[in-house]
C-alpha cells in the first residue's frame, strides 16, 4: 500500500486593488515566511481561501475606495476581517475607520469607529521649527497595548513613515501604538483578530521584518 502524504501549506492573500507597493510586501513576506504561500490578488475566492490576509495600500483614499467598490472587493475585506487574521498597512489602515476628510470627506469600511485627519499645516516641534507634510521618515513608536504582533519588538522601536493624514479613533481601547509628530497620534489599531499600522513594516528592516514573523505566527487572538 502506497501511504501519501499531504502537506497542508498556510497562505497569505495580500490584496491587490492597484494602491500599494506590493513587490515590496512580497519579497518582505518571501524573506520571513519560509514555506508560506503568499498570493497576490484581487480575487475574492482566492481572498476567502487564504489563512491570512494583507491589506496594504498608498495614495489617496477616494481613489482607494473607489477601487475597492469597482473590484467588489469592499464587502469582502469586511467579511475576512471578522474572519481571520488580517493585517492593515498605511492606507490599509485608513480604509478601516468610519471616514477622512482626505478628498473632501471619503466614507470608508467603518471596521474602526473613528476619523482619517490631516496634520495640522503649521505644525511645529518642540524648538518652534516648522515640521514638514507628509511626516514622512523614520519614528519611534511607542506600543499601548500588549499584543502577540509586537512579540521581540523592543518598546520604542522605530519604523518607516510616508503619510500627511492619521487615525483618530473614537474608542482608545483601539490603540495598539503611538507615534509623535510632535503631539501623540494612534498609529497602530487592534480589535480581535485585525492589526492595522500606519507605518510600512516592509520598509522597516529589523522591526518591520518581525512584526510580519509575527503576523505569520498570529492565530489571530489575543
């Protein structure tokens, strides 16, 4: 008798709308994800099949929503999102509060309850030198809550940045991360089995390259 034997391979969908550097993602997800599928798609069956799901994105969130709608990939986002383990990342993020103000108000998913808000234009650190938009660079951030994603993350790390608007979120509890630019904004979010982070962990090296591990390794509880 013929014994065989079937190797079940975990799988991340990383969705592709057309809004988000994902050769980037990619080859971030090949380095630590040794013996994980990492599928690129707009494919709502392929979506649904994965184990895990990556929402990444850049740009402007009216071009961001009307892509999703166009895609029909909205309703989908939202249904995995209560599913499995699902990562947002920059624009990823944004999508997932109620709305921004960004293109003269854009509704979003509403996974979030809370506002996408623009930095004030006249920001200015503590020396009164005027900071510039988008805050973009590199960050320290400063881990809120106690969350299997910042495994080996050391309290204070930093991570790469590009963006002119931020998360406000309505209920505090969200808040998995704050960043200064000058003043404290949320820049991680968690509810269950969704992490979102305004900063690109593929471009953050060491940090970054962890916080994906760890993704890799969530069950998606807490």
């Amino acid at each position: 008798m013929v014994l065989i034997k079937i190797i079940f391979m975990s799988s991340i969908a990383v969705i592709d709308y057309g809004m988000g550097n994902l050769h980037s993602i990619s080859k971030a997800l090949q380095h630590v994800a040794s013996g994980i599928e990492v599928c690129i798609t707009s494919d709502p069956a392929k979506i649904h099949q994965a184990d895990r799901v990556i929402f990444p994105g850049v740009g402007a969130i009216g071009d961001c929503m009307a892509a999703l709608f166009r895609l029909n990939l909205s309703d989908v986002i939202l249904q995995v999102a209560q599913e499995k383990p699902f990562l947002g990342i920059c624009l990823g993020l944004q999508a997932l509060l109620d709305h921004s103000e960004e293109n003269e108000t854009t509704p979003c998913l509403g996974v979030f309850p809370g506002a996408v808000v623009h930095f004030d234009k006249a920001i200015v650190d503590s020396k009164e030198r005027a900071l510039k938009i988008p805050h973009m660079g590199w960050n320290n951030v400063k881990q809120e809550l106690d969350h299997p994603l910042w495994a080996n993350i050391p309290q204070h790390s930093r991570f790469y940045f590009v963006h002119s608007y931020y998360a406000r979120p309505s209920e505090s509890r969200h808040v998995a991360a704050t960043t200064d630019y000058p003043s404290p904004f949320a820049c991680a979010l968690a509810q269950d089995n969704i992490f979102a982070v305004q900063f690109h962990p593929e471009k953050s090296q060491t940090a970054g390259l962890q916080l994906l591990n760890n993704f890799i390794a969530w069950d998606g509880a807490r």
